[in-house]
C-alpha cells in the first residue's frame, strides 16, 4: 500500500508558538484513522495540513504522493474531501441542498452561472439518497437541523469521488440519535471497497466509528502515539493524552471512556 499522507517531522508555528512540533505520521491507503485529543492539541492544524490548506513550518508533507510547498494545490485539492463546520458555515443559507452538494463538482460554494452534465446530477442524486437527504434536496440549507447539516457537507466532500476524505468533527453537536446515524453511514461509506482513505478528528471515543483501523493521539501539538487502534487506544495512551486517569472499554463494536475513580 502506498502512503495517501506522509508527515515527516512537521512543526507549524504561529506567532512564535509551536501549534504542531515534530510530527511523524504514515496514512496507508485503504487505512481509517481518528485523530484524538483534547480541544488545543492542534488537532485541525493537522487537518489543514493534510487539506492542503497549511504548509509546515518546518519538515515535509506529501499527499497522495505529491509534496506540499512543490505541487500546485489547486490541482490537487480535488482530490481530497474535506467536511468541516468552517466550511458549513461559508455556506449561503438560501442554498438549496442539492446544490450544496452538486457546486462541490466545480468547487465552489453557492450556485451561479455553472453548467452540470448529466452525470453530475445523478451523482447528487445518489450521495442524497445514501446520506438521507432526497427528502431535503430543494429544502434551504439554513433550515437544516445540525445532523442534516453535517450530512449535506459529507455528501459535497464526497461529490468528485476524492482519493482521501477528511472529517474534521462530524458528529460535534449532534444529539444520541443524530451521532449514531451520522456515525452507522461513516462505517457503511468506510466497508466500501471503493471508499476513498478515512481521517477523521474527535475529541470522544465515543464517536470513533467501528471501522476505524488506526489513531492517532495528540496533545499540546505533539504525538503521544500512533498505529492501530487496538495499540494505541488503551487506557495508559488515553490518559496520558488527556492530562488525567481514564478508563478506556470497548462496548461491543464502540469504545467508551470515564474518568477511573481515585
């Protein structure tokens, strides 16, 4: 398997502040990795970097075999689906749902004087119906509820079929009911043998999905460890990238975790 992201000792720095300090981190194809960590671990900062919308500051990124700094990213970004709550909220509320997605096709955001193709339209169609939004299709963006939003901006990272998805924070703000949809359809995507390379970011292991193959855990911008999840996800890893005593348990197919009693 080739590597879809290749770190290599990546810092970044803001203001003479290491947000992100001598990273290493090998995404295989064909991988599903959580990034997990609490809120300032430079979690997004990651993100960024792998969407290549961030270089490092210092040390090397490639993506799909293409190095950061000395590849046009705007060639390569099509390649790459990026669900986010800052993309969500560059949305137009006016937007229709279907275009939400289908704009995703000449990458933009809000529909104008494009042109689809044929093919283009019953590729929204199809991401509509398996992300549970046919009913929604001409409803407003504004008028979604937070699951339906969430949905609509997985659906659009998925439109031009990328080699490598990324899912900052999915289920973030979702009710039970709403996770636990959000999360079933992640995995379904996830089983298809055809599914682009998963990152997704958290900072729960109640939201890792149960087709999560590797972690990597972070805190205050370094790597506290990395490599398959039944490795890495332990309760010593687990506390030690929080800052306090956690018991980590896996329930069936899902993971919990709760603060050991002292």
């Amino acid at each position: 398997m080739s590597d879809v992201i290749n770190l290599v000792d990546v810092s970044v720095l803001r203001e003479g502040r290491e947000i992100l300090s001598g990273i290493d981190w090998a995404v295989a194809e064909g991988q599903n990795w959580v990034v997990l960590g609490p809120n300032g671990a430079g979690k997004t900062t990651l993100l960024q970097i792998a969407a290549t919308l961030l270089h490092p500051s210092r040390g090397t990124a490639e993506v799909l075999d293409e190095r950061i700094g000395a590849v046009d990213v705007f060639e390569l970004r099509p390649r790459i689906g990026l669900a986010s709550s800052a993309l969500a909220a560059r949305v137009p509320d006016a937007e229709r749902v279907s275009d939400v997605v289908m704009t995703s096709a000449w990458a933009v955001l809000g529909r104008w004087r494009e042109s689809y193709e044929s093919a283009e339209a019953r590729r929204t169609s199809e991401l509509l119906d398996v992300w549970g939004l046919t009913a929604l299709a001409n409803s407003r963006f504004g008028t979604l509820s937070e699951g339906e939003r969430k949905r609509a901006t997985i659906a659009r990272a998925l439109m031009a079929d990328p080699e490598l998805l990324l899912l900052d924070e999915p289920a973030a703000g979702l009710d039970i009911a709403g996770r636990e949809d959000l999360l079933s359809r992640i995995d379904a995507l996830a089983a298809d043998e055809s599914a682009p390379t998963l990152v997704m970011i958290t900072h729960h292991v109640e939201e890792i999905p149960e087709a999560t193959t590797h972690v990597l855990l972070l805190r205050d911008g370094m790597c506290v460890k990395a490599g398959p999840i039944a490795e890495v996800l332990t309760s010593e890893h687990v506390s030690a990238t929080f800052g306090l005593p956690v018991t980590v348990e896996r329930a069936g197919p899902r993971w919990t975790a709760h603060v050991t009693p002292r």
